[in-house]
C-alpha cells in the first residue's frame, strides 16, 4: 500500500527550550482565522447597543467637540490658523484608532483564556485581530472627516495619498505594544489595569489637542521618540496639506518614529513568540 | 512497515502548584522578589511540584481507536494537551503524523452574541478549518445539529440542548488525521450521546485515528479496540479494551468504603466548593466497602463551602461497575430540603443519603458526585468517586444460586391467588 506519506503532515512536540523560532509560516496558514477573528470583533462590538454602529461616528465627534470648546475656545491652543475643529479631528481619527487597538490587542488574550487552554492555532492571531478590527471603524469615521474638509474648504493635496501609510504606521505601533502587554498580561494581570492609565497619559504625550510646533524647535526630537508623534503630525500633514506645515518639517520626526515602531514590534514578536508557549499553563 | 501516527517518548509534563491555585503572580510580589534576590533562581520545594505526566513513551498506529481512562488528575487532560499543541512539554519528545483536531469541551469558542450560523464559521476556523471546508460542510452540519430553524439565532437563546448539538456538529465534522475527544459525552441526553458515539465510530471506519478519553466505560468498550490506563501521570497498564477495563476498575481504588479528596486533586475551577471526603456507612454506622443487601446504606458526602452558594444540589449517581446508570439523586430534591437551603452559607457540610435495604443486586457498584447549580455552572463531579459491593446473602431469591440479572434486586410484594 503506498501512502503518500509526503503529504502528511508532521508536527514534532518538543520541550519549550531557548529562543523560539519565529515560525511566522504559522501565522499566515491561520490567515483565515484572523480573519474570522477580526470579523467576530467587529460583529460583537456593537450587538445590543440602541445606536449600534453610530458610534463609530459618534465617539471622535464628541471627543472633538470637548476638545474644541475646552482646548480651541477656552484655552486657545494655537493651531497654525487650522480651525481647531479640523485640528483636532485630523489628529483624533488615528489616536482613537490606535487607542481602541491597543486597548483591545493587550487584553483580549487573556479574555479568550478558554480557547487558549484548549485549543492549538498561533496566539498571536488574537492581538493581531484586535488591530485589523478597529480599521473598519477607522474607514467608516472618514466620512466625518471628508464632511468636515467639505465644510471648512480644505483642498486635498496629493499628500492625502500618504494617509494609509501613516494608518500602518499607527498599527505597526499598536501591534508592537500590544504584544508586549498581552504577553505580558497573561502573567501580570496588573496589565489590565495598567493599559488605561498608559494610554491617557500617552495621549497627552502626543500632540493630539495641541500641535507638535507648540514645544520648542530643540525639544521637538524627543516628541519623534513617541511613534505616535509621527503618525498623528503625519495626518494633520497629510489631510490639511501645505497649510500646516509652514514652519515645521515632519520628515526627520517621522523617520525616528518607523525605527522606534520598528523596533517595538520586533521585539515584541520575538517575546510574544518565546512566552506563549506556556500560556496555556499559566493563563 | 507499520504506519504510525503518533510516536512519543518519555513525555513529561511538569506544574508547578504554585501557580495553578492561587495567583501570586502579580507584578509587585514579582519585582519584590526581584529586589530581594535579583540573582538568585527562587527555589521551588519538591512538594510545590506536580509532574502531571512522567515519562510517557508510546505508538499507536493510524486507524486504531485509543480509549484513555484513570481517575480524575491522572494526567488525561494534559497527555491530549501535549498532543495536540496547546502546551509544551516539560521534557521528552513527540512525533504527530497528520494533522490533529480536538473535540472540545463543548462549545469552547463559541460567542454567545453571534448567530448559530457565524458560531459554525467562527467554531471551524478555531479548529483550524478552511473557509471552503466550512462552505463545503455547512449543511451537512445544520442536519446533524438539528438546529436548522434557529440557524439565524443568536445562541444564548439557545436551549443546552441545543447548543450542546451545534458544538458538536462542528467539531464532528472537522476531518482531522488524528481526532482527540475529551469527555465530551458527559454531558447531554441519551439521543444524543447515542449520536455523538455514532459519529465517532465512523470516524474511526474511515481510517482516522482516534484518542478518546471518557469515564463512560461502555463507550470506552463499545468504541475502542485498544485501552491505556493512567495514573499518576504514567500509563500503568495498556491491554485490549476489555481487560484494560476491568484492570482499571478492578485496581486504583481504595478499598476502605472512604474516598478523601487531596488538594492537588480538586479541580481549581471548583472554588468556593472543595470535596472533602465520601464515606460508604453500613447501619452499624461503620464505613466499610462492602454492604450486605439486607441492610439500609448510607452515602456520606463531606465538603466545604468558602462562599455562600445560591441553588446549590449535591448529588449521587449510582451506576453498576460497567457504567450503565441506575439513578440519579440529589440532596435537594424534595421541595422543603429545596426551599430550606436555597442558600447555603460558607462552611463544612455533609450531605447524607440512606438507600433502603433490598436495593442492590449482587456485585460491585461506582458511585459518581455531582455539585452543581441548575443550568448555571458545574462545581464539582467525579463520576467514578468510590466503589462498594453489596453482599447478597439474605436477598429475595437466594435459595436459588444462580446469577439474577439486573442492577437493582428489590423485596417486592407478590401475591398468588387461586380461584
């Protein structure tokens, strides 16, 4: 009898010892499940809520209008002559994008302890699956923002074309923290309360209600320390062109963002990789 | 050439207590740790440690059906945990040839806001389906789950039942090379236990291999060809199904009529309910191991409370030694015990349950325990917590030596009337 024994697949089960392999062919043949991940986040999200997908749209317009009437009107946070409305939004859609992914990669793993302690696919399906579903959101947010250029007269540039690379940017860096923190919170559940706190206070970090020409010229290197620097001054570039950047060059900023993204994600792959395998012992 | 799908050698698995029943593991007492010995490895005392496997070497070839039995903490759950990927083990090495699909406990994985149809594509993808799998087997999947009306329903609206089959389906219809089952025919009713076995079994014709672990000796019987009896974290014994059986129920138990739970055997999810003891008491009010049918028994279930519980029932089943069923009962199910402990608060407790005299036939019977609340959740069961044997000399009919059927051997009142 001749089986063809090439086909068969053979999987080798082997004590957890030094550095894992990357093994990232894994990943792509669970694609599917990421996929079925992604869409059960987004299907869930807004089941039994009166207003339902609305608050895609509703939280940045809120948020931008606290903004506006706290920062634009009372404080009067200068902007460049942007009006602060469009100031903030530009800056908001990729912020709140980032924070929802973070939020989600970091501590949905261990939300799905059950699944993890009895069933094998790639663990890194679940944070990864918490950063696609927010792009839906993200897309859909848009319109506001297109209502919104409509309605202050903002001519699109070519610069606009940009904006999907920023929006990997900020999800390079969502995944990046995200595997860290998830890896992490399976261990130390402090996590789960941490993640809030780290994001408020990163927030604030981040020229999201001001802009990044408010610090002094020689500061500003360090605000390209935070990626989230980049992504967000590379929307406002992006969407409100030539306009705003008179005085200040995103470019160098930008460029120390990627390497800091670039660096996170790769060190969090690695230490996403060589913890999970004794997830489902201590999860 | 023999064709073997899984080869393993010296597989061990080890835990460390610790962890697993309470969680010291928060950030402070680690970084504490840290600053008062950042260069020492905290040593971990041999009593903290569980080797949940030890030195497990095995082949089972392809096609053959494997049933695994032991006690609960044995080591069942975490030899399928090894082989199917979900965690490492501690040493040893192991081979999988083929691709390896666990039937779950059921419904792991299932979202209870999502429609039967999105849990079917969401289920299948977790168990590491392809779409097109999915597409090609969705029907045939809806008919075997029966839940063809409520396809478009969310399946928290779902009756047990009903969520019960769909779970099922899905993982039935998986085809993996190698098919691990887990205990999954605990629960449900007899239709569909009948079901789930006859899908198994054609997994098996079709030359799949299958591992199946159940307390269900009958199902272990009727199902698998070949039997591996764990205890302790070894496989004491590996023999035709039939005489694995019968070591296994013949051995492991302890003989006194007292079965008294260890920490490291209470399963962590049992908490606030810890087992304590099951006692075996004759009418002399001793624990023994073997009752005589003449005399009125009494079941003892010793446990403890750590936090007040709404609705909770104890329970005994009695089953003969080959598993089958004789009945069910639970400490709450009269009406006034009902409403006289609807809450029981923290404490030590005993559950006590006489079965009268002129109940049992001759032989050896499995008491299992069940510590649950209706519908809600499941503390505590071991379905095979102790063993007795009833000795018949006084029963009805003995003046005949010969070997009367059935389980149960009451007094009954006859009659003969001539006209």
């Amino acid at each position: 009898m001749t089986t063809n024994h090439n086909q068969i697949p053979i999987t080798y089960l082997r004590p957890a010892k030094g550095l894992a392999t990357l093994n990232l062919k894994d990943l792509w043949d669970y694609r599917e499940l990421i996929y079925f991940l992604t869409w059960r986040d987004l299907k869930v999200r807004y089941k039994q809520t009166v207003l339902g997908f609305s608050w895609v749209i509703l939280q940045p317009v809120i948020n931008m209008v606290v903004f506006t009437v706290l920062f634009g009107q009372l404080l009067k946070v200068p902007t460049d002559g942007i009006p602060y409305p469009i100031f903030s939004f530009a800056a908001l859609l990729p912020w709140l994008y980032f924070a929802g992914s973070l939020t989600r990669s970091s501590t949905t793993l261990v939300g799905s302890a059950n699944l993890i302690s009895k069933v094998f696919f790639p663990r890194m399906a679940i944070p990864i699956a918490g950063v696609l579903s927010g792009i839906v959101d993200f897309v859909v947010s848009l319109i506001v923002l297109v209502g919104m250029m409509l309605f202050y007269k903002i001519i699109p540039t070519w610069n606009l074309l940009m904006l999907p690379i920023f929006l990997f940017l900020a999800m390079l860096t969502a995944l990046g923290f995200g595997l860290w923190l998830s890896a992490l919170n399976v261990r130390f559940r402090d996590i789960n309360h941490l993640v809030p706190f780290i994001i408020e206070i990163w927030k604030y970090a981040t020229p999201v209600i001001y802009g990044a020409t408010l610090i002094p010229e020689r500061f500003r290197f360090l605000l390209g320390l935070n990626p989230m620097t980049g992504v967000v001054e590379g929307f406002r570039w992006a969407i409100l062109g030539s306009k705003y950047v008179e005085n200040f060059d995103p470019g160098p900023l930008f460029i120390v963002s990627i390497t800091i993204t670039l660096v996170i994600l790769i060190s969090g792959v690695i230490f996403f990789r060589n913890t999970e395998r004794t997830f489902a012992d201590i999860i | 050439m023999t064709d073997i799908a899984i080869h393993v050698d010296k597989l061990s698995k080890k835990y460390k207590l610790g962890a697993m029943y309470e969680r010291q593991d928060t950030l402070r007492d680690f970084l504490t740790s840290m600053v008062r010995s950042p260069f020492q490895k905290r040593p971990v005392s041999d009593n903290q440690i569980l080797w949940a496997l030890k030195d497990i070497s095995f082949d089972i070839e392809r096609g053959s059906v494997i049933g695994i039995v032991g006690r609960n903490g044995a080591g069942k759950s975490t030899l399928l945990k090894v082989l199917s990927r979900v965690t490492d083990p501690t040493s040893g090495i192991g081979e999988i040839r083929g691709r390896v699909g666990s039937l779950l406990e059921v419904g792991t994985g299932f979202h209870p806001e999502l429609t039967g149809r999105e849990n079917i594509y969401l289920n299948g993808a977790i168990l590491g389906m392809k779409r097109t799998e999915i597409e090609k087997k969705f029907d045939e999947i809806v008919d075997f789950s029966e839940v063809a009306k409520f396809i478009d329903t969310p399946v928290k609206r779902y009756s047990s039942g009903m969520y019960l089959r769909l779970a099922f389906a899905v993982a039935a219809h998986l085809e993996p090379d190698i098919l691990v089952v887990d205990e999954v025919l605990a629960v449900g009713d007899a239709e569909f236990q009948r079901k789930c076995l006859g899908k198994m079994s054609d997994v098996a014709e079709q030359g799949r291999t299958v591992l199946f672990v159940s307390h269900n000796m009958s199902a272990i019987l009727r199902l698998t060809t070949e039997t591996l009896v764990m205890e302790k974290g070894r496989i004491v014994k590996r023999a035709p199904s039939n005489e694995a059986v019968d070591f296994y129920l013949s051995s492991g138990f302890v003989e006194t009529g007292e079965r008294i739970w260890d920490v490291d055997e209470i399963p962590e999810n049992a908490a606030p309910f810890s087992p304590k003891a099951l006692r075996i008491i004759n009418e002399q009010g001793l624990v023994v191991n073997t009752i005589r049918s003449t005399e009125e028994m009494t079941i003892e279930f010793e446990y403890q409370l750590d936090a007040s519980v709404t609705g909770l029932r104890v329970g005994f089943y009695l089953m003969s030694a080959r598993g089958e069923f004789i009945f069910t009962t639970f400490d709450t199910d009269e009406p006034q015990m009902y409403d006289r402990f609807s809450v029981r608060e923290p404490g030590l407790y005993y559950s006590r349950c006489k079965i009268p005299a002129d109940t049992f036939n001759e032989g050896r019977f499995v008491v299992g325990i069940n510590a649950s609340t209706y519908r809600i959740r499941r503390y505590f069961q071991d379905e095979r917590a102790i063993t007795f044997n009833i000795d018949p000399a006084g029963a009805p009919g003995m003046q005949w030596p010969e070997q009367r059927l059935g389980p149960t051997r009451p007094r009954l009142n006859w009659e003969i009337e001539k006209k």
